[in-house]
C-alpha cells in the first residue's frame, strides 16, 4: 500500500471518529456543544493540512535518496 493511501485511511479515520465523538459529547453535556464544535472545525482543518505536510516530506525524504531499506554496506551502496 502506498504511503499517500495510508495517510488518506488514518485522515479518514481520524475525522470520522472526531466526528463521533463530538456527536456523542454534544449529546451528554450540551452546555459545551459549541467547544466540541469549534474543536471539530479546526481539526477539519489541521489534520488534513498535517497528513499533506507529512507526505510531502516523506516524498522529499525518498527523492533525496534517505530511503532506509538499503542496509548500510551492502553492495547496493557501493554502487552509486
């Protein structure tokens, strides 16, 4: 599985379950429906924006060659 679907499944995940949780809080303490609302709205916007900077560097790690499965000196080292 690529790295950019398993940052979309744990975004996914982690909105729905926000989600939910602010449903069910809302429901059990309804003076601080709008705390858990204002918390939702923000977290709509960060944890999208971080998993895309999380990928982003994860894609700039692997184009600078700071890939960790070459084992260092193995022969696939020595040959760049």
């Amino acid at each position: 599985m690529k790295i950019k679907q398993i940052f979309a499944i744990i975004g996914i995940i982690l909105l729905v379950g926000l989600y939910a949780l602010t449903l069910i809080a809302a429901i059990f303490d309804p003076t601080a429906t709008l705390k858990y609302l204002a918390a939702a709205v923000a977290a709509t916007i960060i944890i999208p924006v971080l998993l895309w900077v999380l990928n982003m560097f994860f894609g700039i790690t692997k184009k600078n060659g700071f890939d960790d499965s070459a084992e260092p000196g193995s022969d696939e080292n020595d040959n760049k």
